[in-house]
C-alpha cells in the first residue's frame, strides 16, 4: 500500500475542503437578496378614536385612508365620514383620529308643545395629524425641526435640553428651518455632533 508523504496530505487535504466548499455553494447557500433601504422600510401608522381597535399599524406600501380605518378593525358603530377622503394615501408617521359628532336635524314643520326636537344624526370627523415624537423615533421617523417642542428633541439621542433651548431659539430667530443643515448654524452644534442626530429630524413641506 503506497504511503503519502506529508506534503502530499496536507494538498489532499486542501483539495478535499475545495471540493466541499464548491458542494455547499452549489446545493445549499442560497443567499438572500439586497434590499434598498427605501424597499426595506415600513410605513407606520396610527388610528385613535372611534374605531374597533386603535393602535399603531406597520404597512408594506403607503395605505389610503379606508385601508387605515379597515385595518383598526373599523368604524365601532354604521357611520357616514367625508368620502372625499377616503383614498388619501396616508405617510409613514400619520396619525389619524376618529370622532363622533351629534348634530340636530331640524323638524320640517313646527312641533306641538312637548313634542320632540329634530332628531340627532351621527356624523364622524376624521382628523389627520401626526404621531407623538416618542413614537415617531421608536420607529426610526424624523420629527419635524418646525413643530418639535424643548421636550421633543431631548429625546433625540445627543441633544440634551440646553442644546435643544439653543435649537428652539435660532428657529424663533429665523422663523423657521428651511434645512436640517441650518442646525450647524446653532451654537453649540459642530459638524460631528451633527452627523450623530441629523438622521433623526426632517424639514417638512
């Protein structure tokens, strides 16, 4: 029986782990695709009010209004709201609120004395505003430079409350941001703390 010498082993060896390698690649790694990072994201909404099951709803694509008050389980009683507004695609970060409003139907003819007023008819307002900051940031949303509060923005990690005063008093000064780079311009804010937060906040049209 012929004997291998250690050199000749060691490139047995080598060929063996080769031919392994090739195995595996070619019947079991599958691997998976990129995604964008606009493709990987979510978009959040939430419903409050008159609904069945209010909460905050993750969606694969941009829903409409209707799909929104659908997925909240649906209106908690038959009412008629704005149909106009039912095929408002809804962004990420919408907060949408339900509510119930009674009006009086006026009685076509005078009614005798002790006789019922008109009758009351449910009609339901759905408002469209945006999510509290804390849960904008859970799930990764920029807040608004030009509606967040003192207390908005120490919640962003880096900025603490006498940087986020500072914050608040440039956008008195210069009515508003028109970018979040204008936060350079803020004392106290340099191009490295910058880069730590910018992600975190937006400019909203």
């Amino acid at each position: 029986m012929k004997c291998f010498s250690l050199h000749q082993q060691w490139i047995l060896f080598v060929i063996a782990l080769l031919l392994l390698g090739t195995l595996y690649l070619k019947f079991y790694y599958h691997p998976q695709p990129i995604l964008s990072e606009e493709s990987a994201k979510e978009t959040v909404i939430e419903v409050l009010g008159e609904v069945r099951q209010p909460g905050i709803y993750l969606y694969q694509n941009p829903p409409n209004l209707r799909e929104a008050i659908e997925r909240a389980g649906g209106l908690k009683e038959t009412a008629q709201f704005d149909i106009t507004l039912a095929s408002t695609i809804l962004e990420t970060g919408t907060l949408l609120t339900v509510t119930r409003e009674f009006s009086q139907i006026p009685p076509s003819l005078p009614l005798s004395k002790g006789g019922q007023e008109g009758m009351k008819q449910d009609k339901i307002t759905i408002r469209i505003g945006r999510m509290a900051a804390n849960k904008l940031l859970v799930f990764s949303i920029p807040v608004d430079l030009n509606h967040v509060s003192v207390e908005d923005l120490c919640l962003v990690p880096g900025i603490g409350e006498s940087l986020a005063q500072e914050v608040i008093a440039y956008r008195e000064r210069r009515k508003g941001f028109r970018s979040v780079e204008e936060l350079k311009n803020v004392r106290g804010i340099g191009g490295k703390k910058y880069e730590t937060f910018k992600n975190f906040l937006a400019v909203r049209k």
